[in-house]
C-alpha cells in the first residue's frame, strides 16, 4: 500500500535530470546548470586516494566492528522469540510485546543519541573525533556487555535478561 503511495508521488514529481522537470521555474533550471558546470570543474582533478585508505588502521577497526556488530544484530533478531519462549518461558503473548521492546528502545536511543551528540561537540565538551569514539564504543560494548550477562541467567531472572536484551539492542 505504502509502496505503492510512494510510488505515484516519485512518478508524478522527480525527473531525471532539472531540465527534464515540470516542477521547477527555468531561473533554477539554470542556477543547477551553473552550479553543476563549475561543480565539475573542480572535481576533475579528485583522485579517490583507494591505497591509504585500504591501509589505514582506523578503516579496517571500523569496518571489523561493523561487520561483527551487525552479525550479532542480526542473530538477535533471529533468536530472540525463540530464546524468549524456550529459556525464558514466556507465552507466546507476552513474547511478541517484550520481542518488540528492544527495537522500540533502539528507536529512542538512536533519535536521542545523535541530539546528544550533536550538543557534546557544540557546546565544546568533546571534539567530533571524539564524540564520534565515544558513541562508538558505547554502542559496542554496551550490546557484548549485557549478552554477556544474558548468558548467565535463566528463567528465573527473565525480566532481567529481558532489560539486559533492551539495552543491548538499544545501543
């Protein structure tokens, strides 16, 4: 339904190219063709620098974080229902509402996190080098913190796992 909405609307108002459109005045057609021209002009001469940066330490620690942080992402997704209701023992009832909890709060935080962020390096408390460190450790080490300690609980601290799973997706 949504798709197909959304669709019609990218039909009816985008174009290939400015010129090609209906919905903007000829002054912007031609403000975009200067800009582009002379936006070309200055990228003819940037060569991507490919060789420094496949061998740049900060490059490969990001991307070694990423691919095992979105692997276990993804594998909470997968197990969750099923660790929720064959460890943890929760009807099928209340296993779809707290299945969805961690998601709901990984929403909030992710809304909340980059207003944090952002207010960090304005107001000079951290330089963006650093709040950009800061929230990444954060939201790697958080997660592998409490599905660590998930592991060491069972039903009878299943509201807990259920806080520690929260949080773990959160960040």
């Amino acid at each position: 339904g949504l798709g197909i909405v959304w669709s019609l609307v990218w039909l009816i108002f985008v174009s290939d190219t400015p010129a090609k459109s209906k919905h903007i005045s000829a002054n912007e057609k031609e403000y975009i063709r200067v800009c582009k021209a002379h936006e070309k002009m200055q990228d003819t001469n940037t060569k991507i620098p490919w060789g420094p940066m496949l061998k740049s330490q900060g490059f490969w620690c990001i991307l070694i974080t990423i691919f095992f942080s979105d692997f276990g992402l993804y594998a909470i997704w997968t197990v969750v229902p099923e660790y929720m209701n064959e460890v943890l023992l929760f009807s099928i009832e209340q296993n779809g509402l707290l299945s969805a909890l961690p998601h709901v709060a990984s929403f909030l935080v992710v809304i909340s996190t980059g207003g944090l962020a952002d207010h960090l390096i304005t107001r000079k408390y951290l330089k963006r080098v650093n709040a950009r460190k800061l929230f990444h450790a954060i939201g790697t080490l958080a997660p592998a913190i409490c599905l660590l300690l998930i592991s060491f609980l069972d039903c009878q601290h299943r509201y807990l796992a259920v806080c520690l799973l929260i949080v773990g997706v959160a960040f």
